[in-house]
C-alpha cells in the first residue's frame, strides 16, 4: 500500500509545482485594431516608422505593434506577436522614425547613392525631430481601449 501512495503523492506535487511556477507571465493582454494619422507641425508625414511600446513589463516587447505610414500620414498597427492586426490594450509610449533604408539603397556604388538621396530629397515633411525616435526621449504617449480604433500623432519640430 505504501508503493502506491508514493507515486500518486508524487504526480500530484509535481503537477502543483508545475502549476504555481509555469513561466511567471499572465494572462496575455487583449489587442485591438488601431489606426490613425501621423501629422508634423500639421502636415502630414509620409513613410515614417510608428511603434507602439506597451507597457507590460512581463511581457517585454513581444507585444510592441508597428506600422508605416503611407503617403497621406495614415497607419494601421500590426502587434508583433504573431502578427495579429492591432495593439495592446492600455499605456504605450509611441515612436515615430525614418524607417531602414529600403534595400535598392544600400550599396556603396555611386549610382546607388545618387538615386539614394534624391530618394531622401523626394521625402516630404522632414527631418523628424530625433527625440520622437528613441523610448527615452519620446513625449508621446498612448492609452489604446477597446472601444476606440483611431489615435492621431501630432509631432511638433
């Protein structure tokens, strides 16, 4: 009788250990569609790199949303977990950026960079204000809710 009770009391504590230490996180934060407008000093800001940072400190960044705008300053976010369209619900902090250099750009030869920097002089409404582009130094901040979609940026040089 005695064989018996020892694997059962076993099972039993390593399901309660498994059940109490299972990775730290919590349940993983509701995320809905978010769009809206990029504007500098009122106008707006093409092809610019926007990213959400939420505030879930357990969760790092597996919940940071981006997008680009497109030639009008609108964007739609995308949450990097597993590329579901949205954001977080709750805090962010935003930020707005040059996106990469598009890859056609990226060689040394002299053409190339011709063609890059009629690229950059093509681009309307810049330069972007480099505070907007770090976690640090942003001043825009964000509370997503579930019952709004649509969020303006509003940037000032």
């Amino acid at each position: 009788m005695r064989r018996t009770f020892r694997p059962v009391f076993c099972a039993l504590f390593g399901l309660a250990v498994l059940t109490l230490c299972s990775c730290g996180k919590t349940r993983p934060p509701s995320l809905t569609e978010v769009e809206g407008m990029v504007l500098l000093n009122g106008k707006p800001l093409p092809n610019a790199q926007v990213e959400f940072q939420p505030e879930l400190p357990k969760w790092k960044g597996e919940y940071n949303s981006f997008a680009t705008t497109d030639e009008n300053g609108h964007f739609q976010m995308v949450c990097g977990h597993m590329q579901q369209a949205g954001a977080a619900v709750g805090k962010h902090r935003v930020l707005v950026s040059e996106p990469p250099v598009p890859s056609e750009y990226r060689s040394l030869d002299g053409q190339t960079r011709e063609k890059y920097t009629r690229y950059l002089a093509g681009l309307q409404n810049r330069p972007i204000p480099p505070e907007y582009g770090t976690a640090n130094t942003t001043p825009l901040t964000i509370e997503v809710t579930a019952d709004k979609k649509t969020y303006n940026l509003d940037l000032k040089r």
